[in-house]
C-alpha cells in the first residue's frame, strides 16, 4: 500500500492498494491503528489467541473472572506497565511485574502507585522465556507458569501464575506513510497538533489507535472515528465538494 497526497491542493489525494487498485479521494481518513508489541514466543501467542490468560491489554480483561484472586504477571517497565500493574492490584492476589533490568523506565510517581501496594512485587533483571499450560488442548488450554530467566545469570525457574499481561508498548501501523510527507511524533503516531483529527495535509484525517498513544481504547477510538467523519464532512462542504 501507498498513499500519495496532494500537498498543494490541485487535486484528489492518490491511495494505491495492496493489491494494485488505485482509489482517488479528495478527503481521506487514516485510521490503520497500533498493534501490541508481544515477547515473540510460540507459547504466548498461542494462549493469546485462544483466551488462555496471555493478553496485552489488562484495562481490557484484568476484570474477567479468571484473573480474579490469582496470582498475574506483567511484563515492562514504563508508565504503561505501571498503570497496568496497579489496575490489576484491584483484582489479582499478587501481581508480580517481570523486568529485564535492575530500575524502571517509568515515573517515580507511577512507581511508587504501584510499588506502595501490599500485592505488588517485583522480579529485577528477569525475562519471560516460556509459557507453561495445564495441557488442555484448543480453547480449554490456560497458562499455569511463566519461565524466567535471570538476564545476567541465565539462570531459569518457574513462576506459578494465571495471567501473563505484556507491557512492552505498541506500534503504530504507520510505517507505510512514512514517505507520504505526514508528521509523526517520536513514537511513530500520527501527529495531529490540535484537538481536531486534522493532519498537516490539507484533506487527510486520522482516527484512533494510529494517532493515540495515549489511551488506545475501542471507545476513544471510536469516538475519534466520529470526530474524523465530521471534520472530513465539515472540509469537504467548505470546499463545495458536497
């Protein structure tokens, strides 16, 4: 896919497809959203997609029944592990934050929120190298433990937990945009400088996950996918192209 946009305004923006159809529009709305950044293992991805207690989101599935009362995990060491770590201290037993180095990335006031809880613990200078089932098959498959190894001894052991929550951050799915002339900010997101969903070329709008590094939640991007609509619908009559 390519988009090539009309910067001067002499004309319809150009979107060449994947499969090589050519589509002329004079207003465009971006929203290819963000995908989670996941660890990469075979085991985790496997419990992921069969709702197994692997996921990347805990605002999203902290709150479900399985995850109540037990003993969860979260991997990362930024703001949004944090904020991840402390809304799931409202449900887990323990939650135990796994990080690869011996200090965190992310604020001390979003460190201390989470490090003052009584459930809160923290395993320094680890990595999650496997997922453990309980050896159901297909959909009735549940994480049981997570691997650790230690990143500077290379020791492993098991950690008994029934919900592993990566916090590792996104990617917005913005890369195939880079050369259209587009600002990003320095996450790669969409840079849209005001409330509106206004980009810097005249005629293009952005909505959701592809320029929210911020909240990233089905509602707020619908809500930006309203606005979006506006705005192109409000440019287009301005232009008396409606």
């Amino acid at each position: 896919a390519r988009c090539d946009f009309n910067k001067d305004g002499s004309g319809p923006h150009v979107l060449h497809t994947s499969g090589g159809k050519e589509v002329r529009a004079h207003a465009v709305i971006i929203a290819t959203g963000a995908t989670a950044n996941w660890l990469g293992l075979e085991s985790e991805m496997r419990l992921a997609t069969a709702g197994g207690g692997v996921s990347a989101c805990a605002v999203c599935d902290g709150a479900l029944p399985i995850f109540r009362d037990q003993e969860l995990a979260v991997v990362g060491g930024g703001d949004t592990a944090m904020e991840e770590a402390t809304y799931l201290t409202k449900f887990a037993s323990t939650v135990h934050l796994i990080h690869r180095r011996d200090e965190l990335r992310a604020s001390k006031v979003m460190q201390e929120r989470f490090l003052s809880k009584p459930n809160a613990k923290v395993h320094w200078n680890k990595q999650v190298v496997d997922c453990l089932s309980d050896g159901k098959e297909g959909m009735n498959e549940k994480l049981r433990a997570v691997v650790l190894e230690d990143t500077k001894t290379g020791e492993r052991s098991e950690l008994t937990v029934k919900g592993l929550f990566i916090a590792i951050g996104h990617t917005p799915a913005t890369k195939f945009l880079m050369d259209s002339g587009l600002e990003f900010d320095g996450a790669g997101y969409l840079d849209l400088k005001t409330r509106h969903s206004n980009t810097n070329i005249d005629g293009v709008f952005a909505a959701g996950d592809v320029a929210d590094g911020e909240y990233r939640q089905a509602v707020t991007a619908a809500g930006m996918g309203c606005q979006a609509a506006l705005d192109a619908e409000r440019w287009l009559g301005a232009k008396g192209l409606v």
